[in-house]
C-alpha cells in the first residue's frame, strides 16, 4: 500500500500556505478520510483549518499525532502500541532547530535525528544518530539567494557523496553532477581497495541535464555515467511530451548511447477531467505493447474520488517464455466532512 505518511520535515516546515486539504487534492472541509487497499486501512483526520492532525494505520495499530502553532507543525508524534515504539520530532522556532527522538518503554530518550535551518527555514544541517548516540551521517547544504539548493555534502563512515545543482534564470533545474569520495579510514574502503590505490579527491560519476518547454516542463532529461577507471561515458536520454494541462502524455526512454530513430521503452498516458491518470501504455523497442494500465475513478459530489478500479495487462517473461498477466486490484477511500 502507498504510504500517506507525510512527516518529512518540508511538511513540518509548512514553508507555504496551502492547508493539507490542498496538498493531499481534497475538496471540501475534509474531517477525516479511509484509505482502503485490501487489507490495509489508514485514517487521516483533519482540524478544522485543513491541517492534518493523526494519521491511524490499523492492520500495524500505529499513529502519527501532529501538533501545531499557528500555520507551523510543533510536533509529529509517532506511536506503535504492539511494539510498544514512540518517536517525537520536535522544531524549535527560535533555534531555526528540529531534533527527533525515540522513547524507549521506560520512558528513556535517544536521539536519532537533527535538523538545522537557515532564516528561509532551508535544512543546511542534517544529522543521524545510531542508537549510542554516535552520529553516523551528516548532511550539509547550501542555497542560492532564490533558495534553491545549490550543493549537498553527504558524510557517512565509508563514502562522502556531492551533488551539486545548476539552475536558469527562470530556476528550473538544468544541470546535476554527483561525486563521490571513499574515506580512506574505513575498513570497508581499505578491503575494496585492497589492490588499488584510495581516491583522494572527488570523483565525478554521474551528471544529468535538463531542457525545458516555454511552459517550464522538462521535455529532455540525459543522464551521463562515468566509468570509474576508464572515464567513458555513457548516455541515456528520457524525453516527455504534455497536454494542455500540463500533465505527461508520452514518455519516451532511449537505450544507453541513445539513437534518435531508435528508443528502448514508451509510455502513453490519459487522464480524466479532475487529473487523474485512467490509462497508462508502456511499448516495447519494437511497437508490441508491454503492459497496459486503466483506472476507472467513482467520486462523490464534493469531487473526491472514493473508489478506484486498476486493471492492467501485461507480458511476464519467465523460465517457461513468455505469459500474458491480467490484475486488478480496487482502492476505496470514505469522507467524513465538517
């Protein structure tokens, strides 16, 4: 089942001011909701002014509990009554600081994560912890005066990894290159490298670009991989193609080193009037249809979907050659309103 957890700290950060009835496509004064997919239920329940406040999963009889300040999460709370586990996350507004913690069954405190956070309420530092309190990894970031990120340095006890981040005048993203470096301390370095020499330096492995309509939709994404020892390059390329509406009707992913006339996968997509993808079609390099994917949606007056029907179709290559599949699998969801 997809998971409606929404305790990532940019929804703590609550940095605009869409209610979560907005962020999750709700219509209407949503009280709470049920989110069914075979057996396994959750409930998420709203206050009054569109902020989630508890997410309840039943089959795990676990909880997220959310408390806020004004239009700012204070708190998320995470609770499993069977395992008896506890989890806080707290943000300190006058320290720009978030620090997550778990609550052993006496009562006893540990910290697992910390967040620090610029005058935007950008992370700049990111920490966890293992259980003895040893930080393991470390994440620091910066960003460019229109708060995009700009650099991320990851740390952990074997491989520190760099990304960096270009963006247009228009701050679409346009250009991402990622390095990684070993830490030459690291008993799990020293054995790979048994016969090699430890880079001491960044090393570039991969870089990704981005090209753009007038509408600001990527239309061409390339990913370059660089071979460690030899330096090739190898390319692949993943083109899209948009409605009027701005949502993807084509998908197109060319093999590495890509030829023009030639692509490795493609996908068709529709949707219907409230935005909903009710047909997806993925093709072969050869024309064949790979697997096909419809959705057929039931709303209630308010405009919110309560029930969804998926049927897809498809090729499986197994030992015996090749097999048709056919599945369908039906999501329900009930409303509760104010």
């Amino acid at each position: 089942m997809k998971s409606l957890r929404q305790t990532e700290l940019a929804k703590s950060l609550n940095l605009d001011n869409q209610t979560d009835w907005g962020k999750q496509d709700l219509k209407g004064k949503v009280k709470y909701f049920i989110h069914q997919i075979g057996d396994e239920k959750v409930k998420v329940s709203f206050n009054e002014k569109g902020q989630e406040i508890e997410e309840y999963f039943f089959e795990e009889n676990e909880k997220w509990v959310f408390e806020y300040e004004k239009k700012r999460i204070t708190k998320s709370i995470y609770i499993n009554e069977i395992f008896n586990e506890k989890y806080i996350l707290i943000f300190d507004d006058k320290a720009n600081s978030m620090e997550a913690k778990s609550v052993s069954s006496d009562g006893k405190e540990v910290k697992t994560q910390s967040y620090q956070c610029d005058n935007n309420n950008n992370i700049i530092q990111h920490e966890l912890y293992d259980c003895d309190n040893n930080r393991v990894k470390t994440i620091h970031r910066q960003y460019n005066k229109e708060d995009n990120l700009i650099e991320e340095i990851i740390n952990d006890n074997d491989i520190s990894e760099k990304n960096t981040y270009q963006y247009d005048e228009k701050n679409n993203l346009i250009k991402e290159n990622h390095y990684c470096k070993p830490n030459p301390n690291s008993e799990l370095i020293k054995t790979f490298f048994k016969d090699k020499e430890i880079p001491a330096d960044y090393l570039l492995d991969t870089k990704k670009l981005y090209l753009y309509n007038d509408d600001n939709n990527v239309i061409e994404e390339i990913t370059i991989e660089i071979n460690e020892d030899t330096k090739e390059e190898t390319r692949q390329k993943t083109t899209f193609k948009y409605n009027k509406e701005d949502y993807v009707i084509e998908k197109i992913a060319y093999s590495a080193d890509y030829e023009e006339s030639d692509y490795y996968e493609k996908w068709i997509y529709e949707y219907d009037a409230y935005g909903y993808q009710i047909l997806e079609r993925k093709y072969f390099p050869d024309g064949e249809l790979a697997e096909e994917i419809i959705n057929e949606f039931t709303y209630d007056v308010y405009g919110n979907w309560i029930k969804c029907v998926e049927r897809s179709q498809g090729i499986e290559i197994t030992e015996d050659g090749i097999e048709r599949t056919n599945d369908i699998s039906v999501q329900t969801r009930s409303f509760e309103y104010y």
